[in-house]
C-alpha cells in the first residue's frame, strides 16, 4: 500500500481520532481560505510553507494557535485557517475516479441507515470518498474495487483523513462484484458501479434479512433497469430520489437563489431484503399489486400512466346546449397549446404525450405520486 501524503506532499497523518478542539499541531490538515474565498489544504509541518499569490505563509505562524485564525503571508496577503470538514477534504483530495458529491453522501447515510459497527460492502470504492464517509459514520467496510490504482488511490485518501487505524476496520479487495460476493450476513451493501442489477442477485445471498442497499446512478435508464432486477428478487420496499440543493447569494439586501448550482449527479435507489419475497410474489399487499400488474403486462408503459378501462358508450340524448365560453385566447397561446395538442413536441418524446384533462387527476388515482416518493415523501428528505 502506498505511503499517504497530504496534498503538497508531505505524510499526512492527521487523525480524526485526535482530539481536534485542541490548537493546530504538526501533522495537522489545514484549509486556508482567502480574501476570495479560495481554499487550500495544507499539511503543517515545522518549517513547512504555503506558497501563495501574495508570498509564502508559514506554517510555524499556525502551530499552536487555535481554527479561525487569520495569518499573513510575506507580501501582506490574509489568510482564515480551520480545519477542513469532510466535506471540504471530498471536494479537495486526490482523485483517480469520480467521486460522490457530499449532497449525495449525507442522504446515502440515512437511507442505508449507517450504523456505529454497520457491516457493510462497498462496490467500487473509486476515490474513497463514499469509504470515508462510511467509515467517518462508525461502519466497518469492505470494499470491492476492479482497479488497483483507484484502490490505493482510495486507501491513500482514507487514511489520510481517518488515520491508519481505521484500517482495522477498512479492507479493498481487488476483485469484480459482478463475479460474487464472499461476505454474507451483510448489514448494508452500497454500489457506485454501471451495472448495479448484475450485483442484485449476489446481495439475495450476501445481505442478512432486513440488509439495505443502496445504489447510486446518474442515468434514469439504468435506475429503472435496477428496479426491474429488485422487482425479480427478493428486495423489497425500494424507493428511489433524487436530491437537489440550491445554494443561496445572501448579502445584505441582496438575498437570492445563487445563479450557479450543481443541476444533477446522480439517482439512489434503496431497496431491503425481505424474509417472505424471493424473487417471486412479494409479501407486502402493496408490493403485491404492483408486481400482479408487472406480471399481467398492463403497467407501466412508457408515459407511467396505467391504462384504463375502456369508457363506456355515452347513452343517445339531446343533444348538449353549448354553454358560455370563456374569453377566447391570445393567438399565441393558442398555438402553443395546438402545438402540444399534436404531440410533436418534446413532451411526446418523453411519454406524457398530448395535454389531456385527466391526466394529473390519473397519476393520483393511481399512485404514481405515493408510491415514488415524490409526494409520500418515502426517503423523507
Ligand atoms: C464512480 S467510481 C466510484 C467512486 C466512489 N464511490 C467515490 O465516492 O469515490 C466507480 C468505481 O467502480 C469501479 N467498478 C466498476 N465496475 C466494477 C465492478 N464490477 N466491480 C468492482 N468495482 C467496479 C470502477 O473501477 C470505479 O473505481
């Protein structure tokens, strides 16, 4: 395994063990925010220098004073120093392969529900920075990982952050989880790969009754391929959510949304493994029904709406008086709604084909809306 080294360089040994209420030490990992807001990271050491715009700062200037600190470099420039967050490491350390964004870290916590001493299995654990987040949160971890170089890349930045004692609870295999797993009575399985659905028949085996996965995927195709391969197994209750953050401009009266946010990263879906489904007629009435409709082939198809029972013939009668209208539209908006009406545009190629009257009042009916999450609020968040 290679040596860890902080990000100019240097051994990083920092521990998040150690006691961090105390003043900086050696060893120490620092983030150094300037008048911009721009951040680095910094490994102290005695003698050690940051090399700035505006000169060098000194690390001794930082041993022994306390986070929240402002130094000088040679030339006059100021610098805030804290402790980074794990959340500022994420965004700063070392990559090989892409990492997962904090937004999707946190909410990963809580729909695996990581536990102090959780077992769990990761799969692929690229840069580490789901491992460090796991880890952080008290689980023990096994990770699977096809490629050595992103495998010492994600021990690397492991230690870095938790220490090298966390390796007596943080293993990587070199190894493809689609071949099988060797673990069993798993508390948690968390899969950041392409093909998650080949994994979904190991984890049957794998996780103990009640065991959680959860994968993570950028595009809707592979989630909805995910939850077909659930559907056929002996998972259960998944759910699946997206999570947007919005960050916010807030100076003085200037009060706003920010004008730049991270627009998407990524889908998770989380699932159980159920004592009474293996892959058959799930237990759960509601799953029940779901899985006889899949079966029958009536539901979904590619709008999300279920068909409905053909409308009964209206019976013969006078024949209706029409009633007052409202006012007529503006051209314009009447063309637009022709337009949608035709089913040409990009609402057809997505499904929802053309504008009808029960379309919304459907999807309820149906419980569409519950039954994801958006309105039931499944994941909670
Ligand atoms: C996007 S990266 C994971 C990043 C990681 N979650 C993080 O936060 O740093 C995906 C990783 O999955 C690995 N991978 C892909 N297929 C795999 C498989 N079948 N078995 C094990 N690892 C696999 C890749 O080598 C890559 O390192």
């Amino acid at each position: 395994m290679s040596q860890p080294v902080g990000e100019d360089g240097s051994p990083a040994v920092q521990s998040q063990a150690a006691d961090d209420r105390r003043p900086f030490v050696v060893g120490d990992r620092v983030m150094l925010l300037d008048s911009k807001d721009r951040r680095y990271l910094q490994t102290l050491s005695v003698g050690g220098e940051f090399h700035a715009h505006a000169g060098p700062v000194s690390h001794d200037d930082l041993i022994g004073r306390p986070e929240g600190v402002v130094v000088r470099s040679s030339r006059g420039g100021s610098y805030t120093a804290v402790r980074p967050t794990l959340a500022e490491v994420i965004l700063k350390m070392p990559r090989g392969a892409q990492v997962i964004y904090p937004k999707d870290l946190g909410p990963i916590l809580m729909l695996a529900d990581i536990f102090l001493g959780a077992r769990v299995l990761e799969a692929g654990v690229g840069s580490g920075a789901l491992s460090m987040t796991l880890l952080r949160a008290g689980a023990d971890v096994v990770g699977y990982e096809l490629r050595e170089d992103f495998a010492n890349r994600a021990r690397a930045n492991v230690v870095s952050f938790l220490g090298p004692e966390v390796l007596g609870r943080y293993r990587v295999e070199l190894r493809d989880v689609y071949d099988g797993i060797d673990e069993q009575n798993l508390d948690r399985m968390i899969l950041d790969l392409p093909e998650p659905w080949r994994v979904v028949k190991h984890a049957e085996t794998a996780l103990r009754p009640g065991g959680i996965l959860v994968a993570y995927l950028p595009t809707i195709g592979q989630v909805a391929q995910l939850r077909e391969a659930m559907d056929d197994s002996g998972l259960g209750m998944a759910e699946t959510v997206e999570v947007l953050q919005r960050s916010w401009h807030i100076d003085g009266p200037s009060v706003r949304p920010d004008h730049r946010m991270v627009a998407h990263t990524g889908f998770l879906t989380a699932a159980r493994l159920l004592a009474g489904k293996s892959g058959g007629r799930p237990s759960a009435p509601y799953a029940q029904a779901k899985w006889d409709q899949r079966r029958r082939g009536s539901w979904p198809d590619r709008s999300g709406y279920e068909p409905s029972e053909p409308e009964p013939e209206p019976e013969p009668g006078p024949e209706p008086q029409a009633e007052p209208g409202p006012m007529p539209k503006p051209e314009r908006e009447r063309g637009s709604r022709r337009e949608r009406g035709s089913g040409s545009g990009s609402e057809r190629d997505f499904g929802f084909g053309p504008e009808r009257d029960d379309g919304p009042g459907r999807e309820r009916e149906s419980g569409c809306g519950r039954e994801d999450g958006a309105l039931g609020g499944g994941a909670g968040m």
